[in-house]
C-alpha cells in the first residue's frame, strides 16, 4: 500500500522560514513532487525530486532521501501570499500519484 | 504550455441528476488524464486514470457505474456523475501528464459540484 504522512498544520511569522516535512511508503518510488494549492484552487507544481539531495529554487527548496523515505519542502523569505496548503505526492507505479494529506501553512505578519 | 482547463468551475444540482464535467488540454495532446476528488480541508484522491480511446481504470472503493469516464480523443476527458446525492458534493480536479517534462501533471482549475 502507499503512506504518505505530513504535518496537518504549520504557522510561522513573515520573512521567517518553515520547513515542511514528508514521509513516504509506498510500493516502488519513481519521483517525488511538491504542490502548492491556494484554497478553492488547483495545484500548482513546485518542485520534483527523483534523486537524492537538495534542489533549490529561489525561495523554495526541496530535499530528498531515498533511503529514509524521506522529504522536506524549505520556504525561506516567507510572504503572506504563502499561506496555502502544500501536498507532498509521490509517483510509484506508471505515472499516478498518491497524495500525502497536505500541510496548511499560515504566514502571519 | 501545458494548460488543462475544465468546464463548468462550479455547478448546483439537485439530488438524482446527473452532472457532466469536461476536461481539456489546450495546448497539448493528453493520453492520459488524471481524474481526483478533494474533500474540504483534505487531499486529493484519485478516482481514475483516463486513457484516451480506451476504458478508464478506477481505484479501488470507486464506483465505475456511478463515475463514467470517456476519453474519446487526445484533449477531452469527461466525468459524468450518475445520480448524484449530497455525499458527492466535493471539488473534482482533472489533470494531465506531458511526457517531456518527467511527467508532471498539470491540473485543471477544478470543478465544485454542490449537490441539494
């Protein structure tokens, strides 16, 4: 089966930094991708790793090890337009994607 | 590139109607698209994968009579919810992959079906 775990909620103070954190099970491992999604909206695509190590991209970074299962989104620099639910999806099999639960992060001033 | 866009954004229906939902890609040939329900303040589920000019395969718990799926060319996918009752009132969202860029899935705006 597939598990795919993440923190429910995170807040954290403008200009600060929060790091989000994913755990994953999941039967064979094809690549791992960070969505952002503003409420009523669709996501919109972050970041993907599919080897392990840190990719870095303006103010987003994404980190990942295989070994461990693991993954953790960094927002640096944070804004109040940063506010949103972040969803750790993992593609095993083929090309489909198991979302993990996603983290509502709230940026106050 | 890579837009998906899906018609209607929102829709109100009454218990037992059935409601179509359409999802194109704009500026790509989509084979496969990606059909997801989202509960409020939860993730995204996938319902089924849609393959253009063949039967669309349901995960598991889906009810493939109630959720029909036709992907008859290589831009349109659409979701027909049969009988809809208060219970499927959610946000559908439909996606698509584009092979040359490791195979992101672009998603659509999402549809918000509220069902009376």
């Amino acid at each position: 089966g597939q598990n795919i775990d993440q923190p429910t909620e995170m807040t954290a103070t403008e200009g600060a930094i929060v790091q989000i954190n994913c755990t994953y099970q999941t039967s064979g491992f094809n690549g791992l991708f960070w969505y952002q999604q503003h409420a009523g909206e669709a996501p919109t695509f972050l970041s993907y790793n599919v080897l392990d190590g840190l990719e870095e991209k303006g103010r987003f970074s994404s980190f990942l090890s295989r070994s461990k299962g693991y993954s953790y989104l960094l927002l640096k620099e944070l804004q109040m337009k940063d506010s949103a639910s972040y969803l750790c999806a993992v593609k095993a099999a083929g090309n489909k994607l198991t979302f993990g639960g996603g983290t509502r992060v709230l940026v106050k001033p | 590139g890579a837009v998906v866009s899906q018609h209607p954004s929102w829709v109100i229906c009454k218990s037992g109607t059935s409601v179509k939902i359409e999802c194109r890609s704009l500026d790509f040939q989509a084979t496969t698209m990606f059909w997801y329900r989202q509960f409020p303040k939860q993730s995204l589920m996938l319902m089924a994968t849609s393959n253009e000019g063949s039967k669309a395969t349901y995960e598991q718990g889906v009810e493939k009579d109630k959720f029909l799926i036709n992907h008859a060319s290589l831009t349109l996918s659409t979701l027909t919810v049969t009988s809809a009752h208060p219970e499927d009132s959610s946000f559908y969202i439909c996606s698509s992959t584009l092979a040359e860029r490791y195979n992101e899935q672009f998603f659509g705006p999402g549809t918000r079906l509220t069902v009376l």
